[in-house]
C-alpha cells in the first residue's frame, strides 16, 4: 500500500510543480525543493484528496512540507477510513 | 520632462495563424498567405460557422519552457511566447540595474473569458472544495501581462488596458506617454486574444461572423461580398523605448512611432457608424506629427469585413485625405489574419514595421468585387514592392473607441 500510494504521491507532485518523477523521492522537500508555494500546497491537497477519496484537513497541509509526510498522512487517512467501514 | 523624446521600436515578437516570429510574419503577409482553418480547439457543431484563424502547431514549450506552463491559460501562453522573441528581437537584457525601468503595457478584452467559465464550470461540476487554485489567477484580464513580468523578473509598470478593437494600440499610446514622461525606459507593448469557444460563441450569437449565411466565410475586407469577420487569435508584442536609449545600448532600431492620437465618439452599435471620432484620431495624428496627408504613403486599415466599419473607414479615409487618397495606398492584413480583436492593432503595427523595413505593402487578399462605398487606393491580392516611409495604423471599436499610430522609417527624415 505504502509503495502504491508513495508513486501516486509523487505521480501528482510531480504534475502540479513540473519536476519529473526521477527528480522526487520520499525526502524530496516540497518548498525547499520543489519550489511549492500555498496555491500549489492547496493544488496537490486537493488531487491527493479527488485521488484517494480522503479529506486532508486545512490546518494540516502547511505542516506536511516531505513527500514522505504526505505519505503518512494519506496512509492514516485510508487506514482511518477502512476502520470506518468495518466498524459500519 | 520632454514631450519631445522620440521613440522608437527596437523588437517585435508575433505568434499569429499565418506565422510565428517577425520575419516569418513578415514572409507570409508578402505571400499573402491566409490563417483561417477548421476550428479544432473546440467542438463547433452547435454553430453555423465552423472556420477560424487557429494557430495550429503552437507549441509554448519551445519558447518558454515546461515551469509552470500547465496552469497558464492559452492567452498567457500567446502572450509570453511572443514576448520571448520580443525581447530576444530587441537584445534586451533584463537586470538587476534596469528592471524597474521596463514596463509592461497590453491590450487585452475576452482574454479571461474561457478561464472563467471553465473555473465555474469545474466549480458547479466538482464543488466549490475541489476547484483548483492555481487557475483562479488566470481569471482576471490582467493575468497575461502579469505573468510576463513575473515570467521575465520585469518589475516596473504594468497594465492592462480593454478597451475592445483599439486595446493594443491603446496600450501603445499608454507606454509611449509612460516613457515620454520619464517613468520608464522601455516598454514590452502587446495585445493578445485567444480563440475560444465563450468569444465565438458571443460574436456568433451577435450576428458578426462571417459564414452564417451557409455560404463559405469569407474576410475580404472592402470586398462588396463582404458580410462579416473571420474570429481569430495571436499575440504581438512590441518593445518600445526611446531613441537615444536605444542607441545607448546599441539596440537595433526598426521604426520610429511618429505620432498618435485616440478619440471616442458614443456610436452606439455596430449598425449605424459616424466616423467622426475615427476622423479626428487621423487628424489629429497627422497634426501631432506636422503631417500632410501627403506624407504618408500607407494606411493600414482596421476593416474587417463587416459591412459597416469597412464603409465609414473608407468615408474617413477619403474626407481627411482628399486629393492624397489617389496616392497613399491602403490594406487590411484581416484579410490574412481575421479579426483578433484585443490583439489587431498590435500585429497591424508589427505588419507595418515589415511594410517599412521589407519595403513591401501586405495586400488585402480575396478582393474580387469592388465596392464604389470602399474607393481607396487598395493594394489587392498581391504584396506591391514599394518604399514606405511612413504608415499610419488605424483601429476602430463599434462602442466609441478610435485610436491611430503613425510610424516611420529610421533614416527618412
């Protein structure tokens, strides 16, 4: 899952700030790197979420600054939702 | 502060139907080449028309590079793109020193219009959550002339002006003043409209385009078959400054902008047109620059085919220049490119540099039928090798606006 998710992470990232998906790994830093500024943050917020049918919290996007933090975060956010559906 | 300054055109970048980049441009209006093609940008099987003056195989990447190009709007490609060769036509080199000496000045109308509906579109479609960000900038109509500041790290003015046919040359007259006043150095003057379904569809529904009689469209600008405009799109970018700047710097001079002068007459619409503010824009123009009519040896007409504006401009023409009409000769490069409205003046001055300096005049092509309503000394269907010295540029907007520009060659005096 984390693999899958990591790529279209990156897959994303990498169509909303125009680096190629070789230049993006898992430390890559979004605004030290890859020249992401809010609108772009907001940008790739939102096709992670149309992505992965997840609502990533406003307050939280400015503190996910790694490709790696978004990982996690998309990971909790499934784990979270899957929990919801067992527990319906 | 001099009003005196002259001030000239050291560089001209043109992305048009019938070419990309001045000498190309240049080339295929001497051909008498034509732009207009089956639209492919979009699906036109709920119009009567189905023609325009598409650029086909624009590609952006090649002028300015992949960075950010994604959420930029077909306008803002345009009109970077043909600042690009603008810029590298004046060997103009941006810094540090200098860029709060350069401005930015464009004439831009529907430019937004598709950006717009496409950002409501996806907002009703998707929901308000799920509208991208990053393409709310390019719903306002000074978007293109801010990305190429931001494109081009230009940090003087800049400005968007909309005022309909008359945008680019306006921009000009706007820049000119900017530097004779001393608050810039040199100027990046442009207009620019793109082809869209929203803009087609608004001339469509008015009644303006060409073809809608189900006959084969036509832009054959004082044609008597004439009945309406071909829409199309480009972008001209012209870089202004004054004379002695350019020759400090060692820029290549293509022409001097000789005088200029904008009148407004309420018309009211497209039907019923006095002419009386057109006429004083040329007169005053000629008076500006202590002008006989005489003097100038082409007109480059803003008619576009429509019934209407091709018959005043002719009135005009006619009443200011009296005996001189016989000799001054007279074309309209729509016949090649169509109407790109915002954009027209823009490229009809980038047209008449290459008239000056290729020593040709671009003919009004598709004439066949003369109409005693349109009596100028028109060059038709074919380039007339001939040595120009100067060119007075026209445009006209149906709602009230009227601008003119007189240019000349460098070494005529």
């Amino acid at each position: 899952m984390t693999e899958s998710v990591a790529k279209e992470i990156i897959s994303i990232v990498s169509d909303v700030t125009g680096f190629e998906p070789e230049e993006i790994s898992l430390e890559t830093h979004f605004y030290n790197d890859l020249e992401v500024d809010s609108i772009k943050a907001i940008e790739i917020a939102v096709a992670i979420e149309k992505r992965f049918k997840v609502s990533v919290r406003d307050d939280e996007i400015p503190n996910i600054t790694t490709v790696k933090q978004a990982v996690e975060v998309v990971n909790n956010l499934l784990k979270e939702k899957e929990q919801n559906v067992q527990a319906q | 502060m001099s009003w005196q300054k002259d001030i000239v055109i050291t560089g001209i970048g043109v992305i048009s139907p019938i070419g990309e980049g001045r000498e190309a441009f240049w080339q295929a209006l001497r051909n008498g080449d034509v732009g207009f093609r089956k639209i492919s940008l979009f699906d036109t099987s709920a119009f009567k028309v189905h023609i325009a003056g598409e650029i086909t195989g624009f590609d952006p990447l090649a002028y300015i590079g992949k960075k950010d190009l994604r959420v930029l709007d077909r306008s803002t490609r345009l009109l970077l793109s043909a600042s690009c060769l603008a810029i590298d036509d004046a060997s103009l080199e941006i810094t540090d020193e200098n860029t709060f000496r350069i401005g930015v000045s464009v004439g831009a109308t529907f430019g937004s219009l598709h950006s717009i509906a496409q950002f409501d579109i996806e907002g009703l479609r998707e929901g308000p959550r799920y509208v991208n960000p990053s393409f709310f900038p390019n719903t306002v109509i000074n978007s293109p002339a801010s990305q190429v500041s931001i494109r081009f790290k230009i940090k003087g003015f800049n400005s968007t002006i909309s005022t309909g046919f008359c945008a680019s040359m306006d921009a000009l007259v706007y820049a000119a003043d900017f530097i004779r006043l001393g608050r810039a150095d040199v100027v990046l003057v442009g207009g620019v409209e793109e082809l869209c379904e929203e803009t087609f569809m608004g001339f469509h529904n008015l009644g303006l385009l060409s073809g809608l009689d189900g006959r084969e469209p036509l832009s054959c600008p004082f044609d008597r078959r004439r009945n309406g405009v071909i829409l199309s799109e480009g972008a001209a970018v012209i870089v202004i400054e004054t004379e002695e700047h350019a020759l400090d710097r060692g820029a290549p001079i293509l022409a001097r902008i000789r005088s200029y002068s904008s009148a407004f007459t309420p018309d009211g619409d497209y039907k019923f047109r006095s002419g009386k503010g057109l006429k004083t824009a040329i007169e005053n123009a000629l008076s500006e620059a202590s002008l006989a009519p005489e003097d100038i040896d082409y007109i480059s007409c803003c008619a576009n085919s429509t019934r209407e504006l091709d018959r005043m401009e002719s009135a005009v023409i006619r009443e200011v220049f009296g005996e001189a009409v016989n000799h001054v000769y007279a074309s309209s490069v729509k016949s090649m490119i169509g109407e790109t409205y915002s954009a027209s003046g823009a490229l009809a001055l980038a047209a008449s540099v290459g008239a000056i300096n290729k020593g040709f005049i671009p003919p009004t092509v598709n004439y066949l039928e003369t109409d005693p309503e349109c009596d100028l000394n028109h060059v038709v269907n074919k380039a007339l090798d001939a040595e120009i010295k100067r060119a007075l540029v026209t445009s006209s907007d149906p709602y009230g606006n009227n601008t003119v520009v007189v240019i000349e060659g460098v070494n005529n005096e």
